[in-house]
C-alpha cells in the first residue's frame, strides 16, 4: 500500500495534503482530514492543518514508513510504503 503526502514549503506548518478522492477513507479519518474542492480544480483532496512532521508520526503509528521524499518548486513531497 502506498501514500503519497504534500505541502507547500512555505507552509511546513501546515495544512498538509494526504490524500485524494480515492483514498482510504477510514484512514483519512485517523488523520482528521477534511475533504475539500479548491476553486479551479476538477479533483478532491484530502487535508489537516497538522505539520507534516505530525502526519508523519501518526502515520509511521499504523505502519507506514518514508521510502522517499522531494521538493516539486514551493511543494514537499513524501512518498509512504505499508507491507
């Protein structure tokens, strides 16, 4: 199982994206995301206004681990793997 989770660098405090339209959502329940359509956009996506560092623990506490992780311009981008 794989998680893909962003920010915008600027914003290390939050909001972090973690999740889309298709994401698990009793996993995004555990996050205390909220689900959201931003104006201009034809998808939905998944946020909290926790800092990463918070999603990333609560995530690694059900068995997620960082495989890897970059920047996209002003976008942080974490890529999670669950055996």
């Amino acid at each position: 199982i794989t998680h893909l989770l962003r920010c915008l660098s600027p914003q290390e405090v939050g909001p972090t994206m973690v999740g889309d339209e298709h994401s698990d959502p009793s996993l995004m329940s555990f996050l205390g995301a909220t689900k959201r359509n931003m104006l201009g956009n034809h998808f939905w996506e998944y946020y909290v206004n926790d800092a990463p560092r918070v999603v990333l623990n609560k995530l690694e506490s059900c068995g997620y681990r960082v495989v890897s992780m970059t920047g996209v311009g002003q976008t942080l981008v974490w890529c999670l793997h669950k055996e």
